[in-house]
C-alpha cells in the first residue's frame, strides 16, 4: 500500500495531499492518507483537534482512510509516568474520534532506560520494565479488533472521554472511557439500537492498576452503571 504525505505534523499535510491528488497520475497509486502528530504539545492533546478535523474532511473527500502513522513522547523527563500514559490515550482517542482515523501507530515500542518508551530495556540489557504507557494504549490496542468500526458515542461531562467500537466479524461492543479530570465519577451509560451483550468486562489502567480486570457489569434496562476513578482510562468489554 502507498500512504502520502507522511508528513511529521497534521499541519502541512493538506498542501501535499492536494499536490498528489491534483495530479492524476500520481493520484491512482496513493491508497491511504497518512501523518504524525509531532505538531502538537504531547501533554496538551486538544490542541490538536481542528487539525484532525481537517485531515478527517480530506480522508473523507477523497475517499480514503486516515492513518496516525507515528508519535510518541521525545522527551526524557516524564517518560515512564502515569502522566505520559494518559496523555497517550488522549492522543489515541482524539485521533481516532476527531479525525476519524483507522490506524495508530505508536513510535518507540522499546528502548533504553530513561528514554520515553512502552518497554525500558536496562542498559545491560539484563532486564526490563513495562511502563504506564503500554497499558494506556492496551487499553485500546487489545479490545478494539481489526474488522472494527467505531460507533457514535458521547459523554455531558467535558471531563470524561468516551469512544465506542463493535466487532463486524462477532458483534462483539468495546467502550473506552478517559477520566481527565482529579475526581470519580459515577458513569450511566445508556445503550442504544444494538444487540448488546448483557455482561461487560471492566478492564482499567490508573496509577494503581495496569489494564486489569476490575470486574463485571450486567448490563440492565438498557443501562451500564459504573464508578470510574480520576485520571483513568476504563475499557468495557461485552
């Protein structure tokens, strides 16, 4: 498959991509749209969210899909905290809602001690260390399987993110919910116009806890009810 522009940031990816698909030649070859998002500040992740609104409006005029190539955290002071995993799962979200992508691509899968990274190899290479960014992206990565398409889903609390994916291949519902905010907050998730499994599987990555099993919801009268701790990332699983 041929992606263009590959671009490091969403910023510039227009102007190439109205370059290649201007010219017919080129055009019939290009099968994906894809970038980075080195172009937005890894902690502040909103900011870029008009940026991938554009790429999602020209993946949709153009009739491709979107791909988040590469991106992680480059730098060393706050690699390996909860507060570089949170704000990878926020990447990931508004990637995938905001700009509608298919894809996600995470750089740095493995590297040295000190080094922004989701495994830390020691430097004696005697060892390693998984960090709380491997399991925020395992929060989506594991559940959310190919063949998926994400469904409409939203949240009346600014500080809770949510996104919401089913399997084509068994029906199979994936609910991934950020908590951003300092405080719990007790969750009533309505279900709609699905053949919805009637038990979830809780799975949770907080400062505690790493993409564990938390537990079952029944799901009741159309109604999911659970307590999602702060700054947590929750998947349901049904």
């Amino acid at each position: 498959r041929i992606l263009i522009p590959e671009t490091a940031g969403l910023s510039n990816a227009p102007k190439y991509i109205n370059a290649i698909m201007s010219d017919p030649d080129a055009a019939q070859y290009v099968d994906v749209f894809a970038c980075h998002l080195y172009d937005v500040g890894y902690f502040t992740p909103d900011e870029g969210i008009p940026k991938l609104k554009t790429m999602a409006e020209y993946a949709a005029r153009y009739g491709k899909p979107f791909w988040q190539t590469e991106y992680s955290y480059l730098k060393s002071d706050k690699a390996g905290t909860f507060e570089e995993a949170i704000a990878a799962a926020r990447h990931i979200h508004n990637t995938l809602t905001f700009g509608n992508a298919s894809a996600y691509f995470v750089w740095s899968l493995f590297w040295i001690e000190g080094s922004p990274t989701l495994i830390s190899i020691s430097r004696d290479r005697s060892s390693y260390k998984v960090n709380p960014v491997f399991y925020a992206v395992k929060q989506y990565s594991k559940f959310i399987t190919p063949g998926s398409r994400r469904i409409y889903s939203s949240s009346n609390n600014p500080k809770i993110l949510v996104s919401s994916y089913i399997s084509e291949e068994n029906g199979k519902a994936t609910i991934i919910i950020i908590n951003t905010g300092k405080n719990p907050v007790s969750l009533k998730i309505c279900l709609r116009n699905m053949p919805f499994k009637t038990l979830f599987q809780e799975y949770r990555t907080s400062r505690s806890e790493s993409c564990l099993l938390v537990g079952e919801i029944e799901l009741s009268n159309n109604y999911l009810e659970t307590l999602i701790p702060p700054e947590s990332i929750t998947t349901l699983v049904g």
